[in-house]
C-alpha cells in the first residue's frame, strides 16, 4: 500500500483523523471520543497521539508525515515541544499547532484568524510564517465564553440570580431543571457544581438555544453576550497586530446554532466592518491533513540544491 499524510483534530470532546495521499485522494477516516486527552506533558501526548495513529492505519500503510491540531496546545512554545516528541517517535515530519488554527488552513488560507466556539472557545490568529498568538481558552470554568460550557454556565448564573430576586419567572430555569433532570433551583446549583466536566455541561448548551427560541430574555442575552465576548477576542488578537485577513469559525455551537454565529458576525461587524468572516462547515481534520503536507513540502530539496552527482 502507498504511504498517506495523516491529520487529526484533537477536540475536548472527540478526535477527527483523516488520511489523504500525497496527491490528495482521501484514504481513510475515522471519529472517536478524545477520552483521557491532555496537552501535557508532551511525552505522553506524543504516545497517545502515537497510539491512535497507529489503531486507525491499515496494515502495510505507510504514515509520511503528521499534522495535528490539537485542544490544550496553547501557546507556540508547547506546539514545537510535541511536535519534536512526536517526530521522535513516529520518525517522520510532524506539525502540531491548536485545533482552532486548522480553521485557517482548512480554508485554504496561510494566514488569518481562527476561531472555535465548540465544547470550549478559543481565538487563535496564525501568521504567514506560521507563527500563532491566542486570546481567550481558558477553561469552562473560568473562561471559554460562547462556548456550549460557557453558555451554560452563564445561564444557569442568570436563571438562579432571577430566582433568588423574585423576578417574573422566566422559561429558561425550567427547561435548564428539566436538561439536569433536577427539581429545584437548589438542586440545579447543586448538580451543576457536584459535576463540574466539560462535556456534561457542554450537553445542556442546546437546552439554552431552545430557552431563547421560547422567548427567553435571559437566554437571548447569555446568547448575544457569548457572541460579543467571542468577537472581543478577535479585537484582542488584531489589537496585538495580528494579520487580520480573514475570520474563520467552526465548532460544533456555532455551526449547529445559528443563533450564535449571527451574534458573534453582528458584534464583529459593528467593530471590523471590513473584515470577511467565514463559517467553516467542512471538516477542520482537512486543516491537519495541510499542516502534515506543508511538514514534508518543507523538508523536500529546492530545485538546484541537489548535491551534484
């Protein structure tokens, strides 16, 4: 069998791998949960990444070059890191960057702004000589507004604060009780808190996008504000002179909710009326699958460089 660039999209949720041939041609592909995922430490990322690469490639296939994007990979210093971890251990040229900088290669761009509004959220402007600068990715507990976590945890913030003020009653605190299958607005503090995991929070996001489609104001202003939040990123990365080309987004929220992407354009617009923003609906492993060709294309003699015979 021929050799086959491989891309993964390392996600807090689930990991996307896809291999291509050199010439293009798609492979294979595959899905699966990101399970027990950490960006650290490099050494055992590269083994984990190793393993996955190594579960999904049929027999007789060779692997040519890898390139990753991956969650938790959050400054450029940790990329270069598991990128030598992992070549040292597959042997062949690897790239890793963060997964919400595959936005921009999946768009057939070598620089711009990507930005992921998924289980978590995160800003990341990726220059043409490949250098990235981050704003925002801070966690779901303290950070990753617009994100589904993010989402929630404000609106169960907002739904109890109406509660405790004796405010008219508002669609929202029923329907978040009903999405934690709790009766009470204690008992919803107290299953929110009791299981503070991205993913379970991140499981209720669709519940606040039903709240506001109801007629929640509270839920329509959690909406609006993780857009607003989501575009003050990207003023943070243009204001530290990022090469603001382009904006492309992607994540599971902004591409199921359009709710969300529309917030986030109205609020970009209004700052950087001039500035293209696209919503990615293919794919971002295609972006790792660039990054693991780009890893080998510059590895490859320049014409005339070649030693003479």
């Amino acid at each position: 069998m021929s050799g086959v660039l491989v891309g993964l999209d390392i996600g807090g949720t689930k990991t996307a791998i896809r291999a291509e041939t050199p010439e293009g041609t798609p492979a294979w592909e595959a899905v699966e949960p990101s399970g027990d995922w950490s960006a650290g430490p490099v050494d055992a990322a590269a083994r984990w990444i190793e393993a996955l690469v190594g579960r999904h490639t049929p027999a007789g296939q060779t692997v040519l070059a890898v390139g990753a994007g991956a969650q938790g990979c959050d400054t450029e210093q940790h990329c270069r890191d598991l990128a030598d971890a992992l070549r040292a251990r597959l042997g062949v040229p690897c790239a890793v960057t963060n997964d919400a900088a595959l936005l921009v290669s999946a768009a057939g761009l070598e620089e711009g702004i990507g930005v992921i509004a998924g289980t978590g959220s995160i800003a990341v402007a990726v220059g043409r000589d490949g250098g990235l600068s981050f704003a925002g990715g801070w966690g779901w507990v303290i950070g990753d507004e617009g994100s589904a976590a993010g989402l929630v945890r404000e609106a169960v913030k907002v739904a109890l604060a109406r509660d405790d003020a004796g405010g008219a009653p508002d669609v929202l605190l029923p329907l978040l009780m009903d999405g934690f299958q709790v009766t009470g607005p204690a008992a919803l503090a107290r299953a929110v808190n009791d299981n503070p995991a991205a993913g379970y929070w991140a499981d209720r996001a669709p519940v606040v996008f039903e709240a506001a489609r109801r007629g929640s104001a509270d839920a329509t202003e959690v909406i609006e504000t993780g857009g607003r939040r989501l575009a003050g990123l990207v003023d943070t990365l243009v204001s530290r002179g990022a090469a603001a080309t382009e904006v492309v987004t992607g994540g599971s929220v902004f591409v199921r909710q359009p709710m969300l992407f529309h917030a986030f354009q109205d609020a970009l617009a209004e700052r950087h009326p001039r500035l293209p923003i696209r919503l990615m609906r293919k794919p971002p492993v295609r972006g790792a699958v660039v990054l693991a060709r780009r890893a080998v294309d510059r590895l490859a003699p320049v014409p005339g460089d070649e030693p003479s015979p």
